[in-house]
C-alpha cells in the first residue's frame, strides 16, 4: 500500500484494514510505537530521531539515493523485522 501522507498511513495502521510489512516515510516520529520495520528518509535527519531509530534497528536512507540504494535499504530491513 503507498499512501502519499504519513498521517493517512498512521490511520490505516491504527485501523488494522491492512497488515503493513514495511513503513518508508520523512516523519518517524508517527511510528515509533509500532513493531513495523522502518525506513526513515531524510537529507538532514534529525538527530534525536536518528537516535530512536537506531535504538529500534531501523535504517536511515539519505537522500539524494538511487533506487538501488532504496531496494537494499528494503531488503535489510525486512531482514531486520523478521527478528524484531
């Protein structure tokens, strides 16, 4: 599912009308409390959130990436979640 709007995301989430695998998203901080493996996105991230991130075993991918960098970002943390 690929919803232009974390918020929306957060909702669907919260609804449980889909199992998510896999959160890419520019706003972390609206999915910290979930056990979703995710992927945070950022040209300057946030140093605070890049703690939290790193404390959950999630991955930071800085932009500009390509889309080879984006598919092994994917792959390591849907790696990752099977052991969460």
């Amino acid at each position: 599912m690929i919803l232009s709007e974390p918020a929306d995301a957060r909702r669907v989430f919260e609804s449980a009308r889909a199992r998510l695998d896999l959160v890419i998203t520019n706003q972390p901080e609206l999915f910290l409390d979930v056990s979703v493996p995710l992927i945070y996105i950022s040209g300057a991230p946030d140093r605070q959130l890049l703690l939290e991130i790193e404390a959950r075993r999630d991955a930071l991918l800085r932009k500009p990436f390509t889309i080879r960098d984006l598919r092994e970002a994917v792959q390591v943390a849907l790696t990752r979640g099977e052991s969460k």
